[in-house]
C-alpha cells in the first residue's frame, strides 16, 4: 500500500520534473528570441544604409536636374522636340546624340591670355630643365 506521503513525493517529483522541462523549453524559446531580434537589427540597419544611399543618390540627381532645368542653354544638351519626319531620316533610331549636341562647348580665350598662359609654362618648363641639368650634374660629379 502506498502512503498519502509517497503518493506526494511522487507527485512533487512529477511536478518538479515538469518544471524543469517546461523552463528548458521557456529558455531555448528566449534563446531563440534573441537570435531572431539579433537578425532583425541587423537586416533594419542593411535597409537604413541602403535608404541613406538611396536618399543621397535621388538628392544628387534632383540637384542636377534643377541644374540643368535653370539654363536654357544647359537643357539643350539633354532635351529637345523632334518631329516624326527626322526620326523617320535617323530611321527611327533614338539614340540621343542624334538629336541633341552633348558636347560641352570648348572655352575661347583671349589672345593675351593664351599668351601669358603660354609664356609662364614655357618658364616654368625651362626651370625644371634647370633644376634636372643641375641634378644630373650632381649625380655624375658622384659617380
């Protein structure tokens, strides 16, 4: 016969054993949460840095394009109207350089300028051939 004692302890022992069972699985449940929010911050921070890149890439093209919109002579190297009879010439082909100058125009200068500029390489390169003579000068008289 089996006392009111024993069928406790047995009982208590059950209860203890499934305690016990249930806090592994409570601190494996934990220990996963934290894994998966370990994961989570890391992927939010990849998609921030990739919006900030984003942001920054649209800032930088909408600044060109104000730029570009704000002179007329600027707009002409990316935009103009084109009849269908001048695509049907080009044969359809769309590509822009057909259509639109995309050179930069060459800066003009003045006669005076280009002369001076000209004047001050020229002394500037007879220097360097100073300077080298005067080191290769040195470099035999050691040798």
């Amino acid at each position: 016969m089996i006392t009111p004692k024993a069928k406790f302890d047995v009982a208590r022992k059950k209860l203890i054993d499934a305690i016990k069972a249930r806090h592994k699985q409570v601190a494996r449940a934990v220990k996963d949460l934290g894994k998966l929010q370990e994961e989570r911050d890391a992927r939010e921070q990849e998609v921030s840095l990739t919006a900030e890149r984003e942001i920054t890439h649209l800032r930088e093209a909408s600044a060109d394009l104000l730029r570009i919109c704000s002179s007329e002579d600027e707009a002409r190297r990316y935009f103009t109207l084109v009849g269908q009879e001048e695509i049907a010439e080009n044969e359809f082909n769309l590509n822009l350089p057909r259509y639109v100058d995309t050179f930069e125009p060459e800066k003009v200068l003045l006669l005076n300028d280009a002369a001076a500029q000209l004047k001050s390489a020229t002394e500037a390169s007879d220097a360097a051939q100073t300077a080298l003579k005067t080191l290769l000068a040195r470099i035999g008289g050691a040798a």
